[in-house]
C-alpha cells in the first residue's frame, strides 16, 4: 500500500440537495401527520394533561428536526461528501461533523449495483452500493451516466463478472 493517498476529490452532483431536501420535506409532513393526528385523539378523548406536555415537547422536537433536515444537513453532506477511484482503492470520504475516510481495496469487491428510487430518477440520479464480504458502501446521487461509469470502472479493476441469469 502506498504511504500517501491521494484525498478523494470527485463530488456528488449538485441536484442531490434538491432530493435530500424533497425527501425530508416528505419526512417532516409525515411527522406532523401524526403528531396532528395524537392532538385530535388528545382533545378527543381528553387524555391527561401530561400527555399535552409531551405532545408540545414533540411539536419543539419536530420543528427542530425540520429545520436540521431541510435546511442544514443537504448542503453539508453535498460540501464534505467526496469519492475517488483508482486501480487500487476505492475511496469514500464524508462527513462534516465527524469525518470518515473509507479507502476499499478493489481485490475485496465482491459487487456492486445501483438504486434509484422516484425522486432519483426525476433528476437523472442513481446511487451505487458497493459490496464487500464484511461491509457495504454507497456513493449516493451521481447523475446516471457518471454512475454508470463508475460502475463499470470499479467492476473492471476489481475484476467483477457479470452474471447470465
């Protein structure tokens, strides 16, 4: 293994935040959707007043975690998430508050696929999930045709055979 790696320098695509915040958004409306629905059943069926309490504790608890979610947490993982490939390694970097450094050596790969759910696919996005025996790692939000790239480089430097069904 060399002594000095390169850091990680390949980005996410930007439209990830725009996914992200449309996810939490969805989140936070189910969220409050149940917390409404356990205030009507409060009101409905006058349960003690420590369960107002908690409830209120919620709604402070919830609006917090709207404004983390939708507002915070999508730009700083599109600024501190980064990825890397070479002939050797694969590596994954990420985090803000605690940062983590993978480094995948590409004789340990045992597969790698792709997912893309309804709001990935509105803006072209896939994620890539990499398999070792004792791990597994994604790449979130590439757009389709950088996904596929990497897909392909990283099944050809760690020899992955594609499978006829």
């Amino acid at each position: 293994m060399e002594s000095s790696l390169q850091q990680p320098e390949r980005r996410l695509s930007k439209k990830a935040v725009r996914v992200w915040v449309i996810t939490s958004i969805l989140e936070q409306f189910i969220n409050i959707a149940v917390l409404g629905v356990l205030y009507y059943l409060d009101q409905r069926f006058s349960w003690p007043d420590w369960v107002n309490w908690i409830l209120i504790g919620l709604v402070v608890l919830i609006v917090l975690s709207a404004v983390w979610s939708i507002f915070i947490s999508p730009w700083l993982t599109y600024r501190h998430w980064r990825y890397d490939v070479n002939d050797e390694f694969l590596q994954l970097k990420r985090g803000a508050i605690r940062e983590v450094h993978h480094i995948v050596p590409m004789t340990k790969i045992q597969s790698i696929a792709t997912k893309q759910g309804p709001f990935l696919r509105k803006y072209g996005l896939l994620t890539l999930t990499i398999k070792t025996l004792n791990s597994e790692h994604e790449i979130p939000a590439l757009p389709e045709d950088t996904a596929i790239d990497v897909r392909n480089l990283i099944a050809r430097y760690a020899k992955i055979k594609e499978v006829e069904e």
